[in-house]
C-alpha cells in the first residue's frame, strides 16, 4: 500500500541550515518507519523558486534567476545525499510539468466559479510574499517585522471566504488533519474569525509562473509552491498502480501551518480534488535563543556536524533532545552529550560487549536460552516504540528502546559472565552463560532493527556484526519480535559502531568548520566570501552613509535583572534621552550581574527592529566587544557624557 509524504519545497535564497535538515530528516525518518510497517513510502521534496525575494538574490549574485536557481537547487539536494536521506522526487518549481499542473488547479477552480478578477491595494511583504491585510503603509510584515511595501493592481481573487465552513468542518470531523493540537486550536480560531478572499496572481513580478492566455498575470508564490505536493507525484504510480495524491502526510514548521491548514485544502477543495490526509506542523530549531535565521545570522549547517560526528549524531540529538512538535534548542555542547551518553555508552557499548563476549566465550557462534523478563520487555518494547512513533511522540519511543537497553546491561552485570566463563566444568553456568549472551545478543537484534530509521547507517553495522543474513531495512516490524536470532549462526568481525567523541575537541572542530560553510555558502549566494563573516579579520568595506543608517546612543542602565530560564540573557532597561526609557534584551548575563549594568553608562544601537527573545521585545541593542571565546566587554567611556548623545 502507498504511503505519500512530503517536506516543504524550501526557499531558494537561503542555503540550506539544520533547520531545513530537520523536517527532512524526520521525512527520512518517517519514510523508513513506515517501510519497515510494510508501506511502500514515497517521499518528496524540493525547491520554492519562484517570486521578487528570488529575483532579488539572483540579481546581487549577478546571475538569472534560473541559474541562480539551478545553484541553490543543486545544493539543497547535494545537502540532502550527504546526510544519505532518501528522497524519491525532488521537485523544483521552475521544472515544466509544474507550470501544467498549476495551471490546471486554476483552471478547475475558475471553472467551479471560485476565482474572480478583482483590484488589489494594500501592503504586501515581499520577504515573506505575505499580503497583508488590515496594514497601513509601511506597517511591519507580522511574520517577519520588515516594513511592508503598498502595491495596487489588477489580480485574480480565490474565494477564500467561501470555505470557511467546509474548513471548520474538515478540522472537526477529522482531528488528525492537523497536529499537534495546538496547531489545530490556533487554526480553527483563525478560520472561525472569517477568511478573507486571497489574491493568487501579481502582475507585476517577472519571474512566476504565467497564468495561461492572462499575460502578465503570474502565479503568487502559494498557490504555486502548494501546488508542488502533486506536480511532485505527477504520472507516478505505486507498484500497484495506486495514484500517490492524496498526500499521506505533509510535515512542515509551525510558520506555514495557515498557508497548508487553510489555504491548501480549500484550494483543493475548489478544484474539486482529493485532501491531504494529515498535516504535522513541528516547532523551531533555535540557535542561541532564537529561531534560526538568515537575517539574524545565527545559523548551523549540518555538514560540519555530519563530518565530525556523522549523520546519525546529528538524527539521533534531533529526535531525542527535541520534542517533536514543540521548539527545541540546539547546541553543539548538548549534541556531543547526548552521543556520549547514549550512543556510546548505551547501545554502542552494549553492542561490543555483547558480540566480543560471543567471540571469546562461544567462539563467535550465537548460543541457545532465552531470559523470559527480557523477551517479554523486548516484545513490549517493539509495541511501545511504534506506538509513540504513530503518535510522533519520537523522544518517547526513543526512551522504550533505551529503556529496554539499559535492562539489558543490569542483566549482563547481574550473571556476570566473565565470572561464569570461568566454570567450565559447571553445565548450569555454562547454560546460564549461553541464555546471558543469547538474550543479550536478541535484544540488541530487536534494538537494532526497531532503531534503524533513526540511525540508518550505524544500525547495519550492528546488524552485521550480528552475521544477520538479510539486510536490515528488509526488516517488518510485524515480525521483528523475540527469537528471530538463530543460535548457531556467526558474529561478524566487531568493531566500535559509536567511539566516545571529545567535547572540546569536537565542538572547536565543527565550529572551524561551521565558519569554512558560512564563507562556502556566501559564495554560492554570489555574495563576496569575506562579507558574511562580520567579525573575522577582514571586515568587508562600507561607506559613510552605511555608516550613519546606524543609530548609536548613549544610555544608562535603570533596571537589569536575568530573564527566567536563560543562562544569557538580561533583561535591561535603558534612559537614551527619550521620553520612555528603552527595554532591551542582551545576552551578557554571563560576563555582567544585574547589579553591575544598574548606573551603567552604555552604548545602544538604537533603530534596530525589535525583536523578541523569550517573550520580551527588544528594541534596541547594547555594543560590546567580543573577546576570546565569545565573552562580551561592554563599551563605555571615560569622560563623563550626556545621556541620549549619538555616536558618529
Ligand atoms: N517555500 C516555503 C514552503 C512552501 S511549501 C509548499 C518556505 N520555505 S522555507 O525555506 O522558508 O522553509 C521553511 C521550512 O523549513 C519550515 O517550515 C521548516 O520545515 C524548515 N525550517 C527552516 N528553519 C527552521 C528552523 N529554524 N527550525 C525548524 N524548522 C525550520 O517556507
């Protein structure tokens, strides 16, 4: 039976960031576990071409957009070979049987009378190609807080407005289509509140799909990126001749939950055509506090990561540290931890001991006697990890799995068997030896195979290590359960699947080269290799006027305390000679006390947008050196000077 999952097409003016390795990751993820339920899988992803952020990207990096495109597009999917994910189509929008298939859903919903022309005036967001209504000129985008533009011009409406209804009505009968349930609350009360009719065509953007015999009306990137999910699996079928559409899954992050929840099925629903079963709307990887970003610049990429500690590190810390569904925090501290801990002090070791014990004790052939406490934990365990799986509950089933681990090492330590291989002439502990290293040796089998799409290029080796004759993704888990190990049958030669990794030594490594890819993939963006690098030795050139965009004072510190559950952070605020003192959020908490900043003289950047960070909004930033590792030095002065002065 099919099984169609998709990740979001991702935008093609960012190179791609661990952010956009997680949803696809977990695509992977979710693409074995289902083979391994007996599906047949199919997973596709790809590129978002289309639209003025595009254009204007191409044009800095002095290309077409379409050369521009095939760049950007070409290193999404070599990103995406290196981490050795499966992706059955990658579908860009500029390939040509996606214009058909756009095209086509138009024409469907023109025909059922849901698409009008009509006059657009209002703001739109050219970032984030959100028009926003209710705005007034140069109101903030609310996505992404850039000042909108205000366009007027002819477009063609969808007639969102009449779905409102037949949306609320999916959502209710059908509690699965969206998840998790605060996704689906903060949607049906978005749609509860009446929707508005959505502009799909621009007219003045060049580098769209055209809208057939309505030059020059282009596709609005939406209904062209949506439209994605069936150009993908256009003329595919299974081997059983089943059309893939309708989607089993789309998994996206939480920010484009609306576009997908709401936009997509009442597209789709206009046109007359089948819905996608299921949307998982997962939370933010944050980096340092705050969402990953481009603009904000705080970003990790995977390969660093993939060549220090290798790919099913990287796997096995995003879906265990993170609860899916919810933000999680990156850190590359927490990433060498949590390999240490569980990868190579639990399975890792628990794999070398088991098989080495084999090779010395039963010259490598597996013995014969099962632990029934262990069995039955085993069997348990193959129900519990597939059920938090189903549930997408991974860090759960990842704990049932490292659960039925950790049993297993107080069993081995409990029979010891180096002391029982020592009574050769004692037929019951050379029994109680064999059933030790046979339970042992099934459990791990059983771990392996359950862990396989999780750590995809380690678990083979284990299953290897083994002797198993047939490879491991062949596995289903309907017949995973305990006494599938055939005593009699040969350990392969053992070697360390996970060997410890130095914090230190590993952090400063992916952090050298975490710097090499920031400078390789400026240049892929056709930016100069320096520029993105603004703290390295040779900071690029700017002119005064860059200079004076910046709006730098004098301010002193009125109030600083910690902001809850952040190492870093403080929360200050600051007289800058305004009538209102000024609310910062700086992450110096560790250099400075709150005591220390109080009375402080300090300098602010004082137009930069707001931001938030935990809650708070920030509306300005304090300037501090940065020394050795990242430790902050505020600047000050030593004359005594007026509060609200500016900095030229
Ligand atoms: N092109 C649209 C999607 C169109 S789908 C028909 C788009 N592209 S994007 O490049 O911005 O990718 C957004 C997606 O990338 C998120 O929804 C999420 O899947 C992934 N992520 C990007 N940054 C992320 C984090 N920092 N954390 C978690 N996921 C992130 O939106």
């Amino acid at each position: 039976m099919k099984y169609y999952l998709t990740t979001p097409i991702y935008y093609v003016n960012a190179a791609p960031h661990i952010g956009h390795a997680y949803t696809t990751i977990v695509a992977d993820l979710w693409r074995r576990f289902k083979r391994m339920q007996g599906y047949e899988a199919v997973l596709t992803t790809g590129s978002d071409e289309h639209g003025v952020n595009v254009e204007r990207a191409a044009e800095r990096a002095g290309k077409t957009p379409k050369e521009f495109c095939d760049v950007i597009a070409a290193e999404f999917e070599r990103q995406w070979q290196l981490l050795g994910l499966q992706i059955d189509h990658f579908q860009r929008t500029t390939n040509a049987n996606h214009a058909r298939v756009v095209n086509d859903l138009f024409k469907r919903c023109r025909d059922n009378g849901f698409i009008y022309k009509g006059s657009y005036t209002g703001q739109y967001c050219i970032f984030d190609n959100l028009y926003v209504n209710d705005a007034k000129p140069s109101d903030p985008c609310p996505d992404c807080g850039r000042p909108t533009e205000t366009i007027t011009e002819e477009n063609f409406f969808f007639k969102l407005s009449a779905f409102a209804g037949r949306l609320l009505e999916l959502y209710e009968s059908q509690p699965e289509f969206i998840q998790p349930e605060t996704r689906r609350n903060e949607v049906m009360s978005f749609v509860r509140q009446g929707l508005n009719d959505l502009s799909i065509t621009r007219t003045n953007i060049k580098w769209g799909i055209p809208v057939q015999g309505e030059a020059p009306h282009v596709f609005y990137v939406w209904f062209d990126a949506l439209a994605t999910y069936i150009s993908a699996v256009d003329g595919i079928k299974s081997s059983e001749g089943e059309e893939l559409w309708p989607a089993d899954l789309h998994l996206i992050g939480k920010e484009i939950v609306r576009f997908h929840a709401v936009f997509w099925p009442a597209f789709l629903m206009a046109a007359g055509m089948e819905l996608p079963k299921r949307i998982f709307a997962h939370g933010w990887l944050l980096f340092e506090e705050s969402k990953m970003s481009k603009s904000r610049g705080n970003i990790v990429r995977s390969e660093p990561i993939r060549q220090v500690m290798g790919a099913d590190a990287l796997r096995y810390f995003l879906l265990r540290e993170v609860v899916f569904g919810q933000d999680g925090s990156f850190s590359y501290d927490a990433l060498v931890g949590r390999y240490n801990s569980d990868l190579a002090n639990g399975l890792g070791n628990l794999a070398s001991r088991t098989l080495t014990m084999i090779n010395q004790y039963r010259g490598g052939a597996i013995p014969e006697g099962t632990e029934p406490e262990i069995a039955a934990l085993a069997n348990d365990t193959i129900q519990a990890f597939q059920d938090a799986f189903e549930r997408f509950e991974f860090s759960k089933g990842l704990e049932a799995v490292w659960a039925l681990i950790s049993a297993v090492d107080k069993f081995i330590v409990k029979w010891a068997p180096w002391k029982l291989a020592r009574q050769l002439e004692d037929s019951s502990a050379q029994e109680q030896l064999s059933t030790t290293l046979y339970t042992a040796a099934e459990a791990l089998r059983i771990a392996a195979a359950l862990l396989y799409p999780v750590l995809p290029q380690s678990t083979p080796k284990i299953w290897a290590q083994l002797g198993m004759p047939e490879p491991i993704e062949s596995v289903r888990y309907d017949t995973l359960g305990w006494g599938g190990l055939k005593p009699g049958q040969t350990v392969g030669e053992v070697t360390g699947v996970f060997p410890r990794i130095d914090l230190k030594e590993a952090v400063a490594n992916m952090r050298a080269l975490e710097d090499q890819a920031t400078a390789e993939q400026a240049v892929l963006m056709g930016k100069k290799p320096a520029e993105p690098a603004a703290q390295a030795s040779e900071p690029a050139k700017i002119t005064i006027d860059d200079f004076l965009k910046v709006d730098m004072r004098v301010g002193l510190v009125l109030t600083a305390e910690r902001v809850k559950g952040s190492d870093k952070l403080v929360h200050i605020t600051v007289d800058i000679g305004e009538p209102e003192p000024r609310t910062l959020v700086a992450g110096i908490a560790e250099a400075y006390t709150p005591s220390e900043l109080v009375n402080r003289k300090v300098v602010i950047v004082a137009n930069l947008q707001p931001r938030k960070l935990k809650g708070i909004t920030s509306n300005g930033m304090i300037v501090a050196a940065s020394v050795g590792d990242g430790k902050p030095v505020l600047a000050g002065f030593h004359e005594d000077i007026p509060v609200g002065a500016r900095l030229k």
